[in-house]
C-alpha cells in the first residue's frame, strides 16, 4: 500500500533525478564535441561505417523497462511475503527512483566525457570524408585544420567515442540486477537458478560493449571503461544508496509460529531420549 508519508520523499527523488539530467539535456541539443585532429598515419580510425547491431533506441527501450519491471515485482513479492517489514515499505516504493536517479547520473557522466574529450571513433575518416588535397600528410604531423564533406551530424557523432555509453548502460542495468538477485533471491530452490540468471545478465552486459567494437563504433578501451563505470556506479548504488538490499530475501518457507519448532538438542517432553537404556 503506498503511503503518504513517500510524497515528499518521493517528490525530492523526482527533483534530484531531473537535476542529475541536466547535462544531457544541455549538452545533447548543442552537440558540440572538443574539435580533435588525427595523424594521417593512424590506421584505428580509417574503418567503414556501419549499422548498429543494438541501436541506442533498441537497448533503452528494452533494458529500462525490463529493470524497473524486475525490481518492482521483486519489491512487491518482497512485501507480500513478509520478507520486508511494513516499516520498510516506504524504501521498497523508492527503490526504482533510486535506479532511474543513478541512470541519469551515468548517462550525464557519460556526455560529458564524450563532449569534453572528442576522441575520434573507428570511422572517423569514413564519416569525414576529409579533402586530401589540402591535407600535407608527408610531414607525417598532427593534423588539426582539415575540411570535412560528410554530413556535418554525422561528423559531430563520430567524435564522441570516449567512452562507450552503450557499455556503462548495459553494465550499470545489468550488474544491479545481478546483485538484486543475489540479495533478493535466497531460497534454498534458487541455489542453481540465481547463478544462471546473472550469468546471462552480465553476459548481455558484455555482449552489447563487444558489438560496439566489432561495429566500428569505439575503441576496444571505449568499451572497457565504460564496461568499469558501469560497474562501479551499480555497486556504490547497491552498497551506499539502495540500503534496501540489507533486507532478507525470499524465504523458502514462513514459519507460522516458531515456538512450536524444536531442534535436535531439545528434549523431548516425556524424558525420553533416542538410544536412553532407561
């Protein structure tokens, strides 16, 4: 039951969450990279251009939804199986809010790292479309006055490599999914499945961060920072921030009173005892 003491604590979420926003929405409309040259010699970003095997669209719209649905069940079963007491409540209704916040940091982080650094992606010269002619690549120098013919956006994109934000996305989603389980999913039954489970979700995590490779869209060393970003963000949000981890999981079974449970060093009440010569 949602409660009205969360109101303001969940109208200041929603504050914090548009204010670690803003340098997305600042930055992204400008879309104004530092301004990096390249020597002539330097064959890591003379790739073609490609499609996106996960496009930014496809892994926003899939791995957001498909968090929040997996928390908020797992809060609600959290409830409803008395795992988490009622005056914990308030925190299992914020838990999502705290993700979203954190999501919005990483990707804020993110843009600012890609704005302020301008590495070249892998297709940089394809997306250029430099003019040649006016280029004196003999001197075998750094290049920093050159003309590009290509379309002006897609120029604009293709300096925004550091690092990978589809890596620290997928990793971040993934990597606290992974420890939600793992606190969240303790029955003796889940023994086998938990592991399962975050196995495939941290190989997604990896998958999507080797795709942009092989995409000629980052650097090998885009996507492993990014992959570590993302990793640390969703560990210091699961360790200092979502203290509803420190909750009991889901139980196998609730016991309905434990005083009518007695273990094997009690005595039974008539005095008897296995092995007795009495």
């Amino acid at each position: 039951m949602f409660e009205a003491a969360a109101i303001p604590l969940l109208l200041i979420d929603a504050t914090c969450l548009a204010f670690v926003g803003l340098p997305f929405f600042i930055l992204t409309p400008q879309h104004k990279p530092f301004k990096r040259g390249f020597f002539c010699n330097d064959d890591s970003i003379r790739f073609p251009l490609k499609e996106d095997t996960i496009s930014y669209q496809l892994l926003g719209g899939v791995m957001i939804p498909f968090t929040l649905i997996v928390i908020v069940c797992g809060e609600c079963l959290s409830v409803y199986m008395s795992c988490i007491k009622k005056p914990e409540a308030l925190g299992s209704q914020r838990l999502p809010g705290v993700h979203l916040q954190k999501r919005g940091l990483l990707q804020s982080l993110t843009d600012i790292a890609k704005a302020t650094i301008g590495r070249l992606r892998p297709h940089f010269l394809a997306a250029c479309k430099p003019v040649w002619d006016q280029i004196n690549c003999k001197s075998g120098g750094y290049i920093e006055n050159f003309t590009c013919t290509g379309d002006a956006e897609r120029v604009d994109e293709a300096r925004l490599s550091f690092y990978s934000g589809h890596s620290s996305f997928s990793m971040y989603c993934m990597l606290f999914l992974v420890l939600y389980i793992q606190a969240r999913l303790k029955s003796e039954w889940a023994r086998l499945l938990r592991p399962t489970i975050q196995f495939f979700l941290l190989a997604t995590a990896v998958y999507v961060g080797l795709s942009r490779v092989s995409d000629y869209m980052h650097h090998w060393s885009d996507v492993l920072v990014g992959l570590v970003q993302g990793a640390v963000m969703a560990v210091l949000t699961a360790v200092f921030v979502a203290d509803r981890f420190k909750q009991p999981g889901f139980p196998a079974a609730v016991p309905e009173d434990d005083s009518t449970h007695t273990s094997l060093q009690e005595s039974p009440s008539n005095g008897n005892h296995y092995g007795s010569t009495d």
